[in-house]
C-alpha cells in the first residue's frame, strides 16, 4: 500500500557528507554530556526505599507525588500504580541522613494525613548490589542484541552492510543516552526496555532499505551505486511514512495520556524512532556507499554454460 510514488528520485546521497558530519558532532555531543553529566539513574539502579501503600477508593496519584514532592524529595522518586487502582508503589531514593524506615514513616504519616484510608502493605530497602546487577544484566543485554543483530546481517547480505547498520543502531542508542543525560531526565527500567525495542526497530528500517538495494542491483544493472541507493530510498519513502507515522502516533499517546509512568518510556521511543529513521537513510546506508559496495556483493554472477557442458565422454 501506498499514500503516494516519486517518480524522479531524490538524491540523497549526493548531501550524505554533510548529514554525517552533522550526525558525528550529534554524536560526539551526546557522548561529552555522558561524561559530563552522566545518566540520571532511577531507583531500580542506585538502590533505595520501595513502598507499596494501598486505599480504598482508586489512588490520586498526582496528589500522592505532589505530597512526597514536598517532603523534600525534589523529582528522585517514582509514584505508580500496579495491579489495581488502588494500589500504589513508591521509590524513594537513599538519603545519607535518614533510614529506610525513617524514609517510610516520614511519607506514611503525610499520606495518612493527606488521606486516613491509606495503608502501608510492604517496605523494603533494594540495597546498591541489586543496582549493580541490574546494570550489569542490562549492559549484557545490551551486547547481546547487538551481537544478534551483526550475525544476522552478516548471514543475510554482507559484512559491509552488517557494519554500516551496527554504526547506525549505536549511532541512535548513544543520540539517546546523550539526550537523556542533557536534559536530566530519569534514565529506568522501562527506558532501558525501550532502548532496546529501539535497537530492533532501527535495524528493520536498515533491512528494508538494504532488501531494495539488492533488488536495484538485479534490476539497474547499468546504473552507478549511488543511483542504485537513491532509489532503494526514494521507492521506500511511501512505505516509511506509513510504518513509522503510525507508530510515532501510538507512541505520542502514550506520553500525552500514559501518566507519568510512561513518558519516559515513550520519550526514549520517540527520540529513537526520529533518530531510526535518519539514521538508516544518511548513516547506514551512506556508511554500506562508502564501504564499497557492490553489485557483486549480494548478486551472485551467472556462469555461462561452455560447449563443452553436458558432454559425455
């Protein structure tokens, strides 16, 4: 299906230079503001307090954030649903002058004067050796999607495009991080989840685009390889806008109406999604340009037949 078809291609290749300069100072920038800044890790990494409270009647958790706000604990803490309405989990971040349990008193005793039906179910303090796990089996995983990603392309075209997607998909995660830590905004769990889905979704734009070049070389065998690239990119462009205007636009619904506890998950998304985008048209596929590809890389020359074949002796 599709909205529309260029007939003329576009010559996307012919600014890849520039586009790329322009992604490689993106790219150093994000790197400079993680060093700088670093990541503002959630409690899930650092280690803290978790609460779980539970009401009668369905839980306000603006109310509830805005109570704990002003108890001095600045924006460090998460306030979310699980399970039911009524339910309530909040992290607190550790505070060098007070105890977990002096955390949860000094928070119980505001919330039962904000509401007397409210009631503490569990408290536990997650110590920083669970953070450090976490960060070790996120990073892990992290490597191992990357690692999945390289032998797939590999198998499936050749090295030079499995390198120039690989640069592209780490182009994106780093764009990401590096957004993260600029602005401050909590890096956690569900953010992490969604670095991840990006890593996937960013390939699959690159693969799409890759699947076209090599239809292009079969079909354009006298064209040059950058008019090969420009219209496996301009024929796609159609298909682009659909898949990723419809994603972007479940994606903005769940940061306008998914509360607090989805905005960051789908801020990530959405950087990642833009980012996906530009990246497998002026990176990956600029990168597979500059690395020599071929038609011979992925179309296998036909052997004629001599007069010799087929002969018995």
């Amino acid at each position: 299906m599709e909205f529309f078809r260029i007939k003329k291609d576009i010559p996307f290749m012919r600014h890849a230079l520039i586009f790329n300069i322009i992604s490689f100072i993106t790219f150093l920038a994000a790197v400079f503001f993680l060093w700088h800044k670093g990541l503002h890790l959630s409690v899930e990494f650092t280690g803290g307090t978790v609460m779980e409270v539970t009401y009668k009647n369905a839980a306000d958790l603006d109310r509830i954030r805005n109570t704990v706000r002003d108890l001095g604990f600045g924006n460090d803490f998460q306030v979310q649903n699980f399970g039911r309405a009524q339910d309530v989990m909040i992290n607190l971040p550790v505070q060098k002058d007070m105890t977990s349990v002096q955390q949860s008193e000094k928070v119980m005793t505001a919330l039962i004067a904000q509401n007397p039906d409210a009631h503490l179910q569990r408290v536990e303090f997650v110590g920083p050796q669970v953070g450090d796990e976490l960060t070790h089996d996120g990073l892990m995983a992290l490597g191992m999607v990357v690692i999945g990603i390289i032998i797939y392309l590999a198998f499936r075209f050749e090295w030079k495009y499995a390198v120039s997607a690989i640069i592209a998909n780490l182009h994106d995660i780093v764009i990401i991080l590096g957004f993260f830590a600029f602005f401050e905004w909590e890096f956690s769990l569900p953010v992490l989840a969604a670095i991840l889905a990006i890593l996937g979704y960013s390939v699959n734009e690159s693969v799409i685009i890759f699947d076209r070049i090599r239809e292009n070389f079969r079909k354009m065998r006298k064209a040059s390889v950058m008019e090969v690239v420009n219209h496996a990119i301009t024929s796609t462009i159609s298909r682009t806008i659909i898949t990723h205007g419809s994603t972007q636009m479940m994606v903005l619904s769940m940061m306008i109406f998914g509360g607090p506890t989805l905005h960051n998950f789908a801020l990530a998304l959405t950087i990642g999604i833009c980012f996906g985008i530009y990246s497998s048209v002026f990176v990956a596929a600029a990168v597979a340009m500059w690395l020599g590809i071929k038609r011979e890389d992925l179309v296998k020359p036909v052997k004629e037949k001599g007069n010799a074949d087929g002969a018995v002796v």
